[in-house]
C-alpha cells in the first residue's frame, strides 16, 4: 500500500535540535520500495542540496519524529 507521502512535499524535524538549534527542513526528492520490501522516501536538505538522506516512510510520518510543513506539495 502506497503511503500519503508524495515528491516535493517538505518535513521538518519535530524537535529543535542540541542548544535550541533552528530545525531542519527536508524535501522528499524521490520514493521507493527497498529490498525488505518497506517504502522509503530519499530527502534532500532545503537549506544545502547536497545533503541527502534516506528514512523509512514510517519513520517519516511518525509526528513525534517529523512534522510536515504547511503550504507544501
């Protein structure tokens, strides 16, 4: 089953980071299936583009972890 994540929306961390640093902000930048067979979004950094992650779409929509920004895709 496909997730409600979608390219191009935008997540950021739900929590500031050590010494109250502002949050990250994440564009999903592609989707995919893993071998393990859970879904997974490849983020890329809004703030420097040539920082790149992978999370499960799990980790992604859990809300205690990511929140996703308003007004986006």
């Amino acid at each position: 089953m496909r997730s409600l994540i979608e390219r191009g929306q935008r997540f950021r961390d739900a929590y500031p980071g050590i010494f109250g640093r502002s949050r990250s902000e994440w564009i999903v930048e592609n989707l995919h299936i893993g071998t393990d067979g859970a879904e997974y979004a490849r983020l890329v950094s809004a703030f420097d583009p040539s920082m790149r992650k992978t999370l499960s779409v799990a980790v992604l929509s859990d809300r205690r972890r990511f929140e996703r920004i308003s007004g986006a895709p």
